[in-house]
C-alpha cells in the first residue's frame, strides 16, 4: 500500500478546518471507517505543526510559537486521556476552541 500523503493546511481556512476535525476525532485521532488506518495521535499533531510551520509568514512569529506551545500543551492533555474519562480530553478541547479564536483574529487582520 501507498504511503499517504500529508495534507498541508495551505492558509488559515484549512488550519481551521483541521481543528475542526481533531475536535471530533480527539482524543486517539483514528479513523474508524479503515480508509485512513495511518491516522494517529503523531499523525495529526504532526500535520497540524506542518500546517503552522507554513503558515508561520501569515501568523507572524509570536503568534506562530503561541500555538505551537498551545497544541504541545493540547497534545499532553490527550495522551493523558485517551479513553475520554478523567477531563483531560476536554481540556484539550477548550484549547482547540482557543487556538481557532488565534486564527480567527489573523482571519480578521486588514
């Protein structure tokens, strides 16, 4: 089987879109239909850091390492909740829901 190819959030909108998909599948990240079995905890996290990291010019550079603390912190929240029971995983959330409000503003910005 072929490996996959990353996808790459290419501007805001899709680095949106890609917490948009983590919430739902948070806190393990996998795909439960099979069509994607490399999903996974390092996968995403790794697409998001990619994601931010190309779009580092448009977030500007406190902005940039402002998120990548906030999804290593999101990060460590879930791998200390995987199976959703102690709140963690909701911690977890609530920073998702942080990290699009960041992006929001930069959506914003004239």
């Amino acid at each position: 089987m072929k490996p996959a190819r990353m996808h790459i959030a290419q501007n805001v909108q899709e680095l949106l879109e890609l917490l948009t998909s983590m919430l739902l599948s948070s806190p393990k990240f996998t795909d439960k239909t099979g069509y994607m079995p490399f999903l996974n905890l390092d996968y995403v996290f790794r697409e998001l850091h990619v994601g931010l990291s190309s779009n580092r010019q448009t977030l500007g550079e406190g902005r940039y390492h402002q998120l990548i603390e906030m999804s290593d912190r999101m990060r460590a929240l879930f791998e200390a909740d995987p199976e959703n029971t102690t709140g963690e995983t909701r911690k977890g959330r609530d920073i998702i829901y942080e990290i699009e409000d960041v992006l929001k503003q930069v959506r914003r910005k004239p």
